[in-house]
C-alpha cells in the first residue's frame, strides 16, 4: 500500500517538472561561456546594466563604435565614422544595410531615439545631456550631436559603452519599462539572437543576417552560445578542469597551477601574471575620520603594505602589483614615471615607521601599537566583504603589514550590502575599492577618484568614497575630460598633474590590478586571444560591458579545434 | 539513603562492563585529549602562511598544507577545541532550557502544557537561519561563544519533548503521589523526586544535545555562518570547498575534520547507546 | 475529534501568524539598504543613480511607514504577490521560488520516504539478530553523526572527481533545454543521484538507529513478554511491536523536517543544485528582502502542512488517541 502511494508521489513529482521538448545542442557548434552570470538571466534590457542577461549588450544589441584598449583604437560599428565638423558639434554617419533581427532597417531615427529617450528615462547615458544640447537627424544616414560643452573624453566613452535602441519597439514603452522592464525578446541588430533561456542558462543562437558578415567580413563560427550560470568560484574551477567551459571569467584559485598543469587549459599570458589587467584594487582611506585625515599617516600605510605577498601567495601570481599612480598597464603611456620615481610608494616598513615617527605617532603606553600625535588611541579596521575570499585574505596581509611597523588594524568581514553600507555612508576607517574597470580613458579613473561635490557622494554611488576634498584635483579631472580624444601630449600633461595630487596626497592607495580573468579551453575551439606575436590581442571576456571592448572581434575570429 | 549510593555503585559496574559504553568515551576521549594537548604539538596560527602551497601530508607537515600555504594540521587541532567548546556549551545551553521547559510542561500538565507546548512548536517551525542572519549582522565579531549561545537557545525543544514526555510518565507514580500528598511544593518535587530518577535521561539528553550541537555549529559554519575569529572543523571544509579544494584533489584539506566530527558524535550516540543499555536493565541482554 | 483538530489548527494558524511576522520583521532589521546594493550592482552614472535611487525605494515600498509595509505584506500574500526580487530583478519572487521548489520536492520528498522506509525497515531487522544488530548499528550510527555538508563533499569527491560517474555540479547539462523526453529525464537523475544519496544515506542511518531502538523497548515491554508466554509466534510478536515502535518514529519525522532542510541547503551548497535553499544562501548573501521573505514564508508553509498530514497520518495510526478523544488523558 505504502510503496504504492511512494511511486504514486514520484511520478506526480516527475510531472512536475515537465516542460517545452527537449533540444540537444551540438557540441561542436556551440560555444559555453560562464562567469558573467551569478543567477538565472532575468533581463534582457540593456539598461539593467549590472544585471541583464550575458551578452544582452553586445551579442544582441550593439553600440556605435568599437573600443580596442590595446591599441587604445576606435573601430566603426553601427557608425561608420564620427568627426567633429566643428568646435560644438559632432557629426555621426551611420552604417547603411543594418537590419534588426526582426527585419527592420537600421536608421539614423534609431540613433536620435536611442539619445532623447535618455533625456526622460534615467539610464546610465542620461547624464550627456549635461552637456549635450540637441541630437539631430539631418538624413537618413547622418547625426549630429550638437553640444553646449563638448566634453571629448566624456563622449569618447559613451560612444562604445552604449546600447543603440530600435525605435519600433521601445518608443511604445513606458519610462517604468524603459528603465526597469524585463525587456523580453529583445530585438537588436547583433550578432546573435535570442534562444533560449532556463535556470541554469543563456542560449544565444547566430543571427543568419548579421550585418558585419558582408560589411566588414566578419562571422563567428559558433552556432550557439550558452552561457551558464555560476554559483561559485570553486564549481566553475571543477568545470572548467573537466573541460565543461570553452571560455571562463569566474576568479578561479589555483588557475596558475591547471594552465601549467596539462589539462588544454590557456590564459592570456603563458606565465605571470597570466591575465591582463582589469581594473586597481585599492585601499581606500576614509578622510573625514583621525588620522587616515593625515597624509603622513598614509603615507606610512602605503609603505607598510607588502603587495608582493598578495600578489603570490594569495593570488599566486595571477595578479600584478599596481603601479603607485595607480593607472592600468594599457595607459602605460600617461604614467609620468620620473614623477612615480620620484614621489611614489614602495614597500618599506623602516621608511613606514620613520614617516610614523617623523609626524610624531609614538607608542606612548608601549603596547607595540603607536598613539596618535595628540595622545589618543588608534585602532582601525579595513574590511571586504565576507565571502570575497581573496580579498578576505588579502586584508589579513594589509593589517599584518601595518602592525608591524605600528599600527593597530584589524581586518573585518561584514556582509556586503553592510560594505556597501559604510562604503556610500563613509563610517569605514580602510576598505578595498576595485569599482572602476578599464575604459578608453584614465578620465574615468580620475572621475572616480576625484567624484564631487562631497555631500553628494552617498546618492551618486560613483567614486571618491575617501571623500577627498581638493578644488585643484576636481578642477584638473574636468579640464582632463575637455582634452580631445587622440591628443595624447595634452592628455599626459593634464594627468602628470593629477598623478602628482595623487601621489603627494594618497587620498587611496593602488594595490595591485586585478586581473580579466580568463580561462579557455582548446578542446573544442581555437585560436584564442594571448601575448603570442602570432595570436590576436582581442579580450576574450564575456563580462558586460567587454563584447564592445573586442570581444566580438575575438569571437569572430575563433575556429573549430580539429 | 542507601538507595542512591547502591544504585550509582550497580550502574558503575555495568558502564565499564559494557562495551559501547567504553569504545564511545575513548573515542571521545580521545579527540578531547587531542584537542587540548595539541596545540603544544604547533608552533604556528591557524592562518600563517607557513610553507608551500598545496601540499600533501608530509613529514613536514603532517596534514599537508592549504592554497596559501597554512598548516592544515594546526587547523585542524584548534579547530577540535573550538568544536568541542561549542558542544558543551550549546549542548548544556540546550539542554538545560530543554530541562526546565519540559519539566515544568510535564509536571504542570493543563494550560501551561499547553502554552508550553505551543511554544516549543513554534521554535521548530521558525526559520532560525533568520535570526541568526539578524544576529550575526549586528555583531561585527562573532565569537564561538555566541555561537554555542545561539545554537543552545535553538535547539531545545528536542530536549524539553522528551523531558517532558518522561515526566509524564514518572509524575503518575506512587512515590511522587506521596510526596505530593504529605504538601511537599511542587518545585521541591521536582528536584528531590523526579528528577534523581530522571538522571540516566538527563544525562543522555545532554550527550545528544552535544553530538547535535556539533552538527550544526559545523553547517553553520560552512555556510558561513560561524565564528569569524577562529578556526573550526566545519570552517575548514568551508575554506576548502571556496577555495577549490575539490576539483584539485586536496583531500586532505577536507577529509579529516569532516571525519573527526562523524568520529565524535558517532562515538558520543554510541556512547548513549551504552548508557541506556546500563540505565535500564531490561535492555542489558542483547 | 472535532476538539482535537480544532486545537490544533488553531496552534497552527497561531504559529503561522507568529512565523511570517517574524519573516517580515528579520529582513527589515539588517542593516544596509537593499535599493543601495541594487544600484550599486547597477553600476550607473551619478545623476542617474541619484534618480533611480528614490524611484526603487518608492517603487518597493520602502518609504513607506512600517506598519503600513506589514499591512500591506499580508495582503500581499493573499494575491500571492511576494514582490520583486532584487538579486534578480526585476522577476517577481514568486516566479523564482516557483522555479525552484520542483528541484527541492523532487529532491528531498524521495530522500525523506525512502530513507524513512528503508530506515525503519533495516532498523526492526537489526534488532532481530545479533549479527545483524552488530553491523547496521555501527553503520547507522556513523551515517547519522556524518555531517550532512562532509557526505557530499566525499561523495562528490569520490563519484565525481576521482572516478567521474557523475557529475559534480547543477541539476541537468547544459546542452539539454527542460522537457519531458527521455534524454531529459535520463540527465536529470544522473545529476541527480549524488545529491539525493548523500541525504538519503545520513537519514537512513538516523531512522535505522530509532527504530532500532523503539524495537528493542518494545519487544521488553509487558505485552510482548505476555504473548510470548502465550505461545504466539515471533512473527506476530514483532509485528506489535513495529506498530508500535513505527508511532514515535512518524512524530520524529515532524521534528525533523528543520533539521533535513538545513541538511538540504548544504547539500545544494555543494552540488549548486538550484532548489530553494539554494537560493536563500544567494538571497542572505545580497539582502535581496523580498526573496528571503518569500522563501521563507514556503518553508514554513512546507513545514506547517508537513506537521498537519503527519498529525494526522498519527491519529490514523494510532487508535489510543482516536479512542481517548472523548474523554481526556491520563
């Protein structure tokens, strides 16, 4: 009787869990991907910035140039050239023979609505109209953007970092779904089109009429694109071993020791640091509170740090220490280095308590831990969030570091959206900050790094968490955005200043660059990106935001391995 | 009296005969010694970084050696203690809450039984993944302490089921009649006439309440959840799933505390096995 | 009868009562600012974080005073609206819990039946011989002070790296869309399996250990030695005894259900077998309120309707309380 109702309950279960018809997906035709996603896809509106579906902005829907930071070069998208025709206006020829996957012409009506939409609904292009004047379509083919203030180094990010929208089909949307809708069959004019999607995945299937295929010659070979939804670093670094990924972006630990280790598995460099720079880890200061408001005082951490040791033994070597302006290795070219040899920081500890000593922190009461110069007792705390376990560890490295040379700091763990929390509010004493990813422009850097007015800081969620207050610094980042784009002299003369502020101040100090992390997987598909002369120099990052920084190039230049 | 005394000699007697009884507590034992005197075995902390990364056990380092190079051997005895220490006092907690409940419910009967009972149920039902969430954000330092604290003011009810389900049984009888009948309060009652009786229970209650406390504090802490001060066994096995010690192979990161604590409670159930089988006589023959 | 289930609901409906609002109230007290973690995540520009700031908490109803939130909690629930999630906005909660509960059920429903069965059943053999009570007893004992967590992380280990049967992680393969074929199916379980065994094997070897236990209790009482005496078969005399010893095991089962779901969420935690416990993990660790709260409030809808059927399961099997309803207990 029991077993009876026992199977009775299984199949019902088994019913349960029925749906559409089941479809296999070659292997040879498809490509997995995973790292992007941390939980089912749920959107499919490029305006979900940090949450949309992977490759919703760059597989399906594109911008209208390319961005190379590599070779820190504009490639022509859906515009197939931009110019400033005069001091105020710049003039933007759209490609001609674009269809969106639903059949439609791609015009310039879709470039003028894809800027005004952002003049009534908040997304992340609304702030150009700061600046921006008027969009207008002079024909079909033709745009001119007409602004007040031409902030070049501004625009020369949106440029590529903005989703062009089908007016069709969004012009019908409220601004409620504009900015928050799920965005379901999203209709773009990318290389792939929407398949599938469950759980645990993103199916991306070709789009037979792509427009790059005849325009520029260009056509990636695989059929599908799945990409899978990651729970943990650990799993993915299970997966990725058995060969379950063709490319990964998860933080993989241990990923040095599987690429020497013989499993086909290939990064970027074939030794350290084996990634490219991403983005600067740093520790940030909290300047409203006694004494990170001292720069002795930081300037003494800065020394005290012994980054070496983060870089191999917690991340053994998949990292590089930062240079001390803190500016990626792909802007190497602004780094004014006789100013970092003469001002920057490097691991110290004598200089560190010398500094300490010389501004008058002494351990008066002899517990190892120096006092303020004022009598008062410090003990500070720099935190992570709890889970992110190579910075857990890597704190624990900072704090040894500053009490040898006499500093009480103590590393914390609190939950993210506590981090968060004291990161917006300014109730931290130090925390680590990699916010700012790579870019066509160390502007966005100092945007960050220098982001005003102060009392704003907390609702704008954009940088200078520190809350360094200096009119000079602030000044210098907006005369750095009206450098023209291409004018690298004049862009290097304004950010040697910068750096000086930066490294005579420490409002935060770079620690290391985290890494693109990327894995592949030679098993089935070949001829990824890496350092080799004869190899492309593409990014193979699926992360949001990379598809537009080359990564549609390195997808299109992949081959069936044989 | 005589009674007590002759009772503790008879059980005495049959405890160190009985052989479940003996294979449990030297396990236990054992690791408790571990736990203690361990430590004098390791000069280093649980977190240094002492050698090279990814190590088997060698002579070196006995337990070989975690990604970033720290002792797992050292983890593993200072993460004993920090298990046994949970066990006691989440167990005592836990049963000592459990006790009083069940006792007054079992004794009382009526309304408070009921009002009791109520209570015990909605102790079980509620998500204490909640409030432990709640608690643990608002404590910026977690300590083995409040975790043993916390566990103990959650897993009482098992306790306080049974208590009361054998003061039931034992307030029906004639001796507590007569007490009861000659004005004795009921408090003294319960004290100097059930629960004498109740000793055998309350002794194998509390060997639960430990063996269970273990359990949780390790799923605690691998979700995260425990202490962030020290090192414990489930913490170790957290660690090493995080940092993918499954995928490369380090077995010995994740076998040894996952097995010392199976070990533990497994010896600590036998252990009452033993016991019931000398409490009560009618079991002695199998 | 009518008493009896009548007191009972109404403990119920109390306890469900006291439960959600203590769902409701948890989320609300941690501090930090889930529209603030949202936007954050959102990585956007200043002005128009600034913007998307006020139209989030107003959107989610987060401006609004605290009563009015519970208030409108409940009614929430009655149209089954758990709101939006904020991990995974913007879908609605009820949409992601739906998704995941077939992955639980189908999980732990087989684990609990079958391991309480097979559980029960090994436990009455053991206690019928000595060789046999020698070795499952140690068996059981071992598996049911394995932590839940260690057993799948050997099994996983064990199955899945050092011999590659089945695979380590997730609930199917990628290359396969839900359905209702056989090679769905067929994949589906063989992701299946290690999940499943290393919650069936720890609870197995609780309730092998309880039985065990009830047995013996039962075979020393009075009426057993009375039938013997009276020349009735062993057969007969065991099977009074598993009647008996079956009725504390069915109430075990109720107390047991918080301990397996925590048992479960390690488990899923190991294999990232997308189920509910799953998603709390994901849910605790971004302060996503809504989904915390919806999760939640399934569990212990789950655990409510779980201890309903078993007190009734109880009252079938049990006549002494079916006859002792129209007068009271001793």
């Amino acid at each position: 009787m029991f077993k009876k109702i026992i199977l009775l309950v299984l199949l019902i279960v088994f019913l349960f869990s029925g749906m559409a018809f089941a479809q296999v997906y070659e292997r040879s035709e498809t490509l997995y991907t995973s790292g992007t996603q941390w939980g089912p896809p749920s959107s499919w509106n490029p305006y979900n910035t940090g949450g949309y579906a992977m490759g919703t902005f760059g597989l399906c829907y594109e911008s209208l140039f390319l961005y190379d930071p590599l070779t820190n070069e504009y490639i022509p998208w859906l515009a197939e050239s931009g110019e400033w025709i005069s001091s105020k206006v710049y003039e933007l020829k759209i490609r001609k023979d674009v269809k969106w996957n639903d059949g439609t012409m791609f015009t310039a009506k879709d470039v003028k609505f894809t800027f005004d939409i952002a003049k009534t609904a908040a997304i992340g292009l609304s702030p150009i109209w700061n600046f921006l004047g008027s969009v207008d379509k002079v024909d079909d083919y033709t745009v001119q953007l007409k602004f007040n203030d031409p902030l070049y180094q501004e625009l020369g990010w949106y440029i590529y970092n903005n989703p062009i929208i089908p007016e069709h089909i969004w012009a019908s949307k409220s601004t409620k779904d504009v900015t928050s809708g799920i965005g379901e069959n999203p209709v773009g004019t990318g290389a792939y089109m929407f398949e599938a999607s469950d759980q645990s995945k993103m199916v991306w299937k070709k789009n037979p009429n792509w427009w790059a295929n005849s325009a520029l010659g260009l056509d990636p070979k695989p059929k599908y694109i799945i990409d899978l939804v990651n729970s943990s670093n650990n799993v993915a670094l299970g997966q990725v071993i058995m060969g379950q990924y063709d490319l990964n972006n998860n933080f993989l630990p241990g990923i040095a020791s599987i690429v020497d280790g013989g499993y086909g598995i290939s990064t970027y460099f074939p030794g350290p640091p084996y990634m490219i720079a991403g983005n600067t880890a740093w520790l940030l200061l909290n300047l409203t509170k006694k004494p990170m408001d001292d720069v002795a005082f930081r300037q003494a951490v800065a020394h005290a740090i012994d980054v070496d040791q983060i870089v191999n033994v917690v991340y053994g070597k998949i990292v590089s220490k930062a240079d001390p302006s803190g500016l990626l290795p792909i802007w190497d070219q602004y780094i004014d280095k006789e100013l970092v040899d003469q001002l920057g920081f490097s691991y110290n500890p004598e200089k560190a308590k010398a500094i300490l000593a010389g501004a008058g922190y002494k351990d008066v009461d002899s517990d190892g831990f120096v006092e303020a110069p004022d009598g008062s007792k410090i003990a500070l705390s720099v935190v992570v969030p709890f889970g992110w376990s190579d910075w857990m560890e890597s704190i624990k490295v900072v704090s040894r570091g500053c009490q040898a040379v006499g500093i009480n700091l103590t590393p914390e763990y609190p939950d993210y959206p506590q981090y968060l929390d004291s990161k917006l509010n300014a109730t931290f004493d130090m925390m680590i900050c990699n916010d700012q990813q790579m870019s066509s422009t160390p502007w966005t850097y100092y945007d960050w790094m220098f982001q005003n007015p102060i009392a704003d800081i907390a609702t704008m969620q954009n940088g200078n968490y520190s809350r360094y207050d200096n009119e000079e610094a602030f000044a210098l980042a907006d005369e750095l955005d009206k450098v023209k784009v291409g004018d690298i002299e004049g862009m290097k003369a304004v950010i040697s200043k910068l750096e000086k502020i930066e490294l005579t101040d420490l409002p935060l100090i770079p620690l290391w660059y985290n890494g693109m992390w990327s894995q592949t997987s030679n098993a089935v598909w070949t001829n990824w990106p890496s350092s080799a002369e004869d190899s492309n120099h593409y990014l193979a990052a699926t992360w949001r935001g990379y598809w537009n920084m080359t990564g549609i190039l390195m997808l299109c230049d992949l081959e069936p391995a044989k | 009296m005589t009674k007590p005394k002759k009772r503790i000699n008879e059980f005495l007697y049959f405890a160190l005969k009985n052989k479940r009884l003996r294979v449990g507590l030297s396990v236990v034992l054992f690791f408790l010694i571990l736990a203690f005197v361990g430590p004098l075995l390791t000069d280093y902390k649980w977190d240094d970084y002492v050698g090279p990364a990814y190590h088997p056990p060698s002579y070196e380092y006995w337990f070989g050696t975690t990604t970033f190079g720290q002792d797992v051997f050292t983890q593993f005895i200072l993460g004993l203690k920090a298990s046994f220490l949970v066990g006691i006092i989440g167990g005592g907690i836990g049963t000592l809450i459990g006790v009083l409940v069940g006792f007054t419910a079992g004794y009382h009967g009526g309304m408070i039984d009921e009002f009791l009972n109520m209570l015990t149920n909605i102790v079980i039902v509620i998500p204490t993944l909640a409030i432990l969430l709640i608690i643990s954000v608002y404590l910026k330092v977690r300590g083995v302490l409040i975790e043993s604290i916390f566990i103990g003011f959650t897993a009482w009810p098992w306790a306080a089921r049974a208590i009361r389900a054998q003061t039931f049984s034992l307030r029906s009888r004639d001796f507590v009649d007569l007490a009861r009948i000659s004005g004795m309060k009921p408090l003294k009652i319960m004290f100097t006439e059930i629960a004498p009786n109740m000793m055998s229970y309350l002794l194998m209650t509390f060997i639960l309440q430990f063996g269970g406390a273990i359990l949780i504090a390790a799923t605690l802490d691998f979700i995260g959840l425990g202490p962030t001060n020290a090192i414990s066994l489930g913490l170790m096995m957290n660690l090493a799933v995080l940092w993918g010690a499954l995928p490369l192979g380090m077995w010995w990161w994740f076998i040894p505390p996952g097995a010392a604590i199976a070990a533990i409670v497994g010896a600590l159930y036998l252990t009452n096995v033993g016991l019931d089988e000398v409490f009560n006589p009618k079991l002695r023959k199998l | 009868m009518k008493q009896y289930f009548t007191r009972k609901l109404f403990i119920y409906i109390l306890t469900f009562f006291i439960a959600v609002t203590i769902d409701w109230l948890i989320p609300r007290f941690m501090p930090g600012n889930p529209v603030q973690v949202l936007l954050a995540r959102a990585s956007l520009h200043a002005e128009a974080a600034k913007e998307m700031y006020s139209y989030y908490t107003k959107a989610f109803g987060l401006d609004l005073p605290l009563w009015k939130q519970y208030l409108s909690f409940w009614n929430a629930i009655f149209h089954g609206d758990l709101g939006t999630s904020i991990l995974l906005f913007p879908q609605p909660v009820i949409k992601i819990i739906m998704r995941a509960i077939p992955y639980d059920i189908f999980l732990l429903l087989p684990s609990i039946l079958l391991s309480w069965f097979a559980g029960n059943k090994f436990g009455a053999f053991a206690a019928r011989t000595k060789w046999l009570d020698n070795t499952v007893l140690p068996i059981g004992y071992i598996l049911t002070a394995t932590p839940y967590m260690w057993l799948a992380i050997l099994l996983g280990w064990v199955l899945a790296m050092v011999f590659p049967i089945f695979p380590l992680a997730y609930a199917s393969s990628p290359a396969i869309i839900h359905s209702f074929s056989w090679i769905f199916i067929a994949d589906y379980l063989w992701h299946w399996i290690l999940p499943f065994s290393s919650l069936f094997l720890v609870m197995f070897g609780g309730w092998a250990i309880g039985m065990r236990n009830m047995i013996i209790y039962e075979l020393e009482a009075d009426y057993s030695h009375y039938l013997e005496a009276l020349g009735a078969p062993r057969k007969l005399v065991r099977r009074y005894a598993f009647r008996n010893a079956i009725l504390p095991q069915v109430t075990g089962l109720a107390l047991q259900l918080g301990i397996i779901m925590a048992g479960a969420l390690v488990t899923e935690v190991v294999f990232s077998y997308p189920g509910i416990g799953y998603l709390i993990l994901g849910a605790i660790q971004n302060q996503d309120f809504f989904l915390i709260q919806g999760c939640f409030l399934f569990i212990i809808i789950e655990v409510l309707i779980a201890n309903f059927l078993i007190d009734v399961l109880y009252i079938i099997i049990d006549p002494r309380i079916r006859i002792g309803m129209g007068g009271k207990s001793a």
